[in-house]
C-alpha cells in the first residue's frame, strides 16, 4: 500500500492540517448561524466558506496523490515518480547504483563470455518494474536458451549518462580488469546535449528551475503540478529543435571522436564495439524528426566498422501499440525493451545465437 512509503512527517502534517480544516468548518458554521442577526458575519463566513471549499477539494486532490497515485516520470522530478522508484526500483541496485543482478566482483570473476551493454536510462530500463522485461535481460534469457551456461549478460546503464559519461564508464571497468567479448552502446538521440551549449543551457534551466518551496517539495499533488506546468516552458518546448540541430553541428563532431575513442578502448582491450540507437519512442511516425541522426551515426558506424542497428524502423511499425511507459514518462515500456531485444538479437547479436556463437 503507497500508504506504507509515506513518510512519518507528511502523516503527521496531513492530520493536523484535517483537524485544522474541521475546526475552520465549526467555526465558519458558527458563524454563519451569527449572521442571522449581522449582516457583516453572514458575508464574512460565506467568504470563509468559499475559501474552505476551494482548500478542501486541494487537499482531497493532495491526499488521493498520496494514498492512491503512483507512477514514474521522465525526469524523476516528481515526489510521486521518487516514491514509484523507491518501491520498485531502489531494493534492486547494487552498491554502485547499478540495476544489475551480479555484484561487481562477480562480473569480474573468470566466467562465461559476457556481453556488456552501456547506456542511459533506456539501457537502466526507468519505468520498467521488473528487472527481467528489460532487453538487456531478454536477451540474456534468449541466448541461456541456446547456448546455456556460455554467455553471461550485464547491463551498465546509468540514468542521464550521454557520451562521454559511458566513454569513461567502459575506460573504467577496462582499468578494474572486466573484459567482455561484446561491448554494445545503446546510444539514445540525447546522448550529446551535454556537448551542444545551447541544448545543455535549456537542460540546465528546466533542472534549475526546481522549487525550494516547502509547499512543492512536501506535497504529492501539488509537486506534480508545479512539474507539469514547469515542463511546458520554454526550455523544453525548444530542446528537440535545438537537439536536432546539434547532429548538423560541432556537437557530433565531438561526439564522434568520443566514440572513436570508446572503440580504440575496446579494442585495446580485446572487446568488440557495437552500437544500437533507441529513438525517442514518443516521436515515432512517419514524422519523426531525428531520421537524419539516426542516418548520421550509421554512416559513422559503417565507416569505422562497428556493427549497427538502427531501432528506429521496427518501433515505428508498432509505434500504435503504446510503446512508452506512460504519458508523462516516455522511456520504452515492456513492449518496448521487448521490441528492442527482438531488433538486437536479429540484427546486433545474431552471430552469437548461431550454432557456434557460444564457443
């Protein structure tokens, strides 16, 4: 029950805000029955009881929030998406944050070959409840299937990691001795505002924008409010544009050489490089605005060799099936990262299912 994970001082703070209310309800009872005899009380508690009426549907909308709402966001702004992900997501991460089902030392251990995929929070699977639903782990399922006890499966994936983030996140499991056969980059289209300025301004803003109002930062209903207003503003409604433009610029260029780099570090290390691009599912269509990144970042992998699948088209054939997780969190659902591990397999990692792909 969401009334289990409320914390003691909301409870605290609900009832005595509920006594308050009841007691202003007495009050303004009692003075309307006054204002039988002054004209000045009856206007004075119909006011009061206008304002009592407009505070009681807040705190009826407030108190449902928080006893029957739950759901993940995008961005993990909201208390009611913190709350979604301390129940669900929390109790599976490791002590480096990682929703893994090995500890570090295990992936460490001589063992099976082992795929590693690298990523943000499409690889993390946010929204995703079970562990198990991401591709990561279907795929991990499928190969078990064929080759049993050969391939071992781990997923990196880290929330709001862009380019160089997993450049230095692969350069640091190289130093720490992992060594994975297969190293797959699951590049999201907003793995490199961090190097576009303008792209990284707006970030910057929407982030600095959070409210330090105890009135916000204590609430469930209210909190969500104040993000879905502030996730209309200006800074969003121009990202996509201003992410889109950053493939045609210097931004790519840098994150190019972020890549190449990543390559020359797998190979250094004996793993081989691949990379599978995730679409912003909740764009897909025959619209989709970011077909020329996608076309960008293959023509980049097939120049340097690296084997490539664009997730794009197989999505954007089921795009009608509701392929996100809800509509104010628009990571890939189940369907999603099940649709993803189908594209992998068959067009990524098809050489490891093959008869001899567990030697």
């Amino acid at each position: 029950m969401l009334i289990l994970h409320l914390p003691l001082h909301y409870v605290l703070g609900a009832a005595i805000w509920l006594l308050l209310l009841v007691l202003a309800f007495v009050g303004i009872v009692a003075l309307w029955r006054a204002g039988r005899r002054r004209r000045g009380a009856r206007l004075l508690a119909r006011v009061g009881l206008s304002c009592w009426m407009v505070l009681a549907v807040l705190t009826a909308c407030e108190l449902g929030f928080a006893a029957l709402f739950s759901e993940s966001d995008a961005l993990n702004f909201t208390n009611v998406a913190k709350r979604w992900h301390a129940i669900h997501v929390a109790p599976q991460l490791d002590a480096l944050g990682l929703r893994n089902r090995r500890p570090l030392a295990a992936m460490l251990a001589p063992g099976p070959r082992r795929i590693a995929f690298l990523g943000d929070s499409f690889t993390f699977g946010h929204g995703v409840p079970r562990i198990e639903d991401r591709f990561s782990d279907r795929i991990e399922a499928a190969l078990e299937q064929v080759h049993a006890g050969r391939w071992q499966v781990d997923n990196f994936g880290v929330p709001g990691n862009d380019v160089t983030a997993v450049v230095a996140q692969a350069e640091q499991l190289f130093e720490q001795g992992y060594r994975p056969a297969v190293l797959v980059y699951v590049w999201q289209v907003n793995d490199l505002e961090r190097l576009d300025e303008r792209t990284w301004t707006g970030v910057r803003g929407l982030a600095g924008n959070r409210s330090d109002c105890w009135l916000i930062t204590e609430t469930y209903f209210l909190n969500w409010f104040y993000y879905r207003v502030l996730l209309r503003s200006g800074a969003v409604t121009t990202y996509f544009d201003d992410l889109r433009a950053a493939y045609a610029g210097p931004a790519f260029a840098r994150a190019a050489e972020a890549l190449d780099r990543l390559q020359a570090a797998c190979t250094a290390h004996g793993a081989e490089l691949r990379l599978a691009v995730f679409p912003f599912v909740h764009a897909l269509g025959k619209d989709y605005a970011f077909r020329d990144a996608h076309r960008r970042l293959a023509e980049h992998a097939r120049e340097r060799g690296v084997r490539f699948v664009d997730l794009e088209p197989l999505l954007s054939q089921h795009a009608d099936e509701g392929l996100i997780v809800n509509p104010r969190d628009t990571h890939p659902n189940e369907r999603g990262h099940e649709l993803a591990a189908q594209a992998m397999r068959t067009q990524l990692l098809d050489d490891l299912f093959a008869n001899d792909g567990g030697r």
